[in-house]
C-alpha cells in the first residue's frame, strides 16, 4: 500500500511540473522597431521604468536606430493600462503617427497585446498598453 502511495505521488509531480513550467513564458531579446534617429532612446527608457522589458540596447543604422529589447511575451491583455511614453509635438515631427508605430509594433512582437494613442492639449500623443 505505501509503494502504491508513493508511486502515485511521483506520477502526480511529474505531470504537474512540466505543466507548471509552461505557464509563464521565457523572456525574449527582439527588435521591437527602427525609429528616428534619438527616438529609440526615448522610447526605451520609458518602456523599462514602465516595467514593459527588462533591458533595451539601440543600434545605429542608416534609416534610424533599431530599439531591441528584453520582454516576456504577452498572449492576453494587461487588467489595466500603462503608460508607456508621450509622443511630444516639439520633438517629433508626427507624434500621432510614432505613437501608433511603436503601439503596432509592440502588439506584433506580444510585448503587449492592446495599445491605444491618448491625445493631450497640444498635439502630443500617449501610448497606453495592455
């Protein structure tokens, strides 16, 4: 009777620990998308403080800066929305436009599976993910 006790008891956690092991997926190192030139700073370091990847490098290139970073793939939505970053109007010269870039980009690579662009008072435009 105890074999049998103990038997079962070995078959249960080795049919739960590959389960448990699947749940969460690994971190992923990508490239999120190339920006204009000095955006991809921006961009970075407000997607890390906004806890969204735990590490970004940017690479220089002819077209603009590739913005790679370090996430955990996202397959559902967030339950609330965080802010990512604001789009200035004086520092970028189609803030609605970047913020809708990097939102796609983000829902293509499952950083995050929603995105909206939240207009201010001037023509500034926030990135808001899910």
């Amino acid at each position: 009777m105890r074999c049998t006790a103990l038997t079962a008891t070995a078959v249960a956690a080795t049919l739960l620990v590959p389960a448990a092991a699947h749940a969460a997926p690994a971190p992923v190192t990508d490239l999120l998308g190339t920006y204009s030139f000095g955006r991809a700073e921006v961009i970075a370091a407000a997607g890390q403080a906004a806890g969204l990847w735990t590490g970004a490098r940017i690479r220089h290139g002819f077209a603009g800066d590739d913005l790679i970073v370090t996430y955990t793939p996202r397959e559902t939505a967030a339950a609330t929305e965080t802010q990512v970053y604001t789009a200035l109007y004086n520092e970028v010269s189609d803030p609605r436009g970047e913020c809708a870039r990097v939102g796609a980009d983000g829902v293509d690579r499952k950083v995050w599976a929603t995105f909206r662009c939240r207009t201010g008072v001037a023509p500034n435009y926030t990135l808001l993910v899910r």
